[in-house]
C-alpha cells in the first residue's frame, strides 16, 4: 500500500501569520517605544559586517542552523527581526 500524498507546508508559511511586517519609519517608531526589545539581523555575516543597527545580533538567515537558533529564544521576548529587503 503506497502511503497518501503529504503536502507539507514550509515552516515560513507556518510562522508567517504570526509576524507583523512594519515600514521602515513604523519600525523605527516600534523600536524606540518598546522595552526590553531584542534585535535580529538576519542578512549575511557579510552584511552584518558591513553595517548593521547598534544592539543587533545577528543571525543568518541563510545558515544551516538557523532554525535551531530561532527555537532557542525565549518566548516571553519581544523580537524585531530586520533584512536588507524585507524578503527574509
């Protein structure tokens, strides 16, 4: 017996509904107005290098472990996550 067809959906697509995609000026307005915020720069290590928003960590987007250090948040933390093009 040949198991059904599975059609999984990308974890991206799972999370997408809980992200809250902001303009560059309300994300400027959202950083400065809330507390205790942990920043995530998600470009590459390259572009991170290259210039980045002071108190950003940055985690690679494009890395083969970049699940596993998202998973290792903590969940009671508020995050603003930031790319070169919104597309990441």
């Amino acid at each position: 017996m040949t198991p059904p067809d599975v059609c999984e959906i990308p974890r991206w697509q799972q999370l997408k509904h809980l992200l809250n995609n902001l303009s560059p000026a309300e994300f400027k307005t959202a950083l400065s107005e809330t507390p205790d915020v942990v920043l995530i720069d998600v470009r590459t290590k390259a572009e991170y290098d290259a210039g980045h928003i002071s108190g950003a960590i940055n985690i690679d987007y494009l890395s083969y472990d970049f699940w596993d250090r998202m998973e290792q948040l903590d969940p009671q933390r508020t995050y603003f996550i930031y790319c070169r093009t919104s597309r990441r």
